[in-house]
C-alpha cells in the first residue's frame, strides 16, 4: 500500500492516485534532475507488461538515495515496495523530483 494508511488500512485514493500520476510521468532509462534543490540521477525501468515500475535514484552531490518496486495487482490496485525505506520517503520523492528538461548522458 502506498503513503499513510487510514483507520481502516486502506491508503487515501487522492495520494495513490497522485503519486502514480507522477511516476508515470517520469521518462524511461536515466535522467538527471532535482529534488530538494539537490542534483539527483534516476534510473526508471518498466516491465513490458506494465505490471511493474522499478525506481533507483541517487543524489549526485550526497550519499542518498531512494529505490522502491511498484507491482500493479489485479483491478485498480498496486502495491508499493520500498527497499530499506519508508513509503512516505518514496512519494515524497516521486512527487517532488523535477526532471532536467533534456536527457544527459550518464555520467
């Protein structure tokens, strides 16, 4: 599940929504760009069924970094997997990364 859960376990469809808008907005392979007012590089691959987007991004300048898997299950629903962080690190930083308008190469 995505973000914070209410009373019930069940995400905010508004948070869900909007992070996979988000997500599905951001280009395919590497792309620099920032987050936080930090240079970050990140790597978007999707499987060629659409049932699963991996994430790895690294800040340039620093030592963080933010990798998760999204599965999309059956009907409407999907499911986060962090790797060794939160789902709140996650969307924030899928909603808060603002790509470079052109791709660089990799460094």
């Amino acid at each position: 599940m995505l973000g914070t859960m209410t009373a019930g376990g069940k995400t905010p469809p508004s948070i869900q929504a909007t992070f996979e808008d988000a997500l599905a907005k951001l280009p395919g392979g590497y792309v620099d760009g920032y987050f936080g007012n930090r240079s970050w590089g990140v790597t978007v691959k999707r499987s060629e069924d659409g049932k699963r987007t991996w994430l790895y991004g690294e800040e340039l300048s620093g030592t963080d970094i933010v990798s998760f898997n999204l599965y999309r299950l059956a009907g409407p629903r999907s499911i986060l997997k962090p790797c060794e962080m939160s789902s709140a690190k996650v969307i924030e930083f899928v909603l808060g990364f603002e790509p470079s308008r052109e791709k660089a190469p990799r460094p």
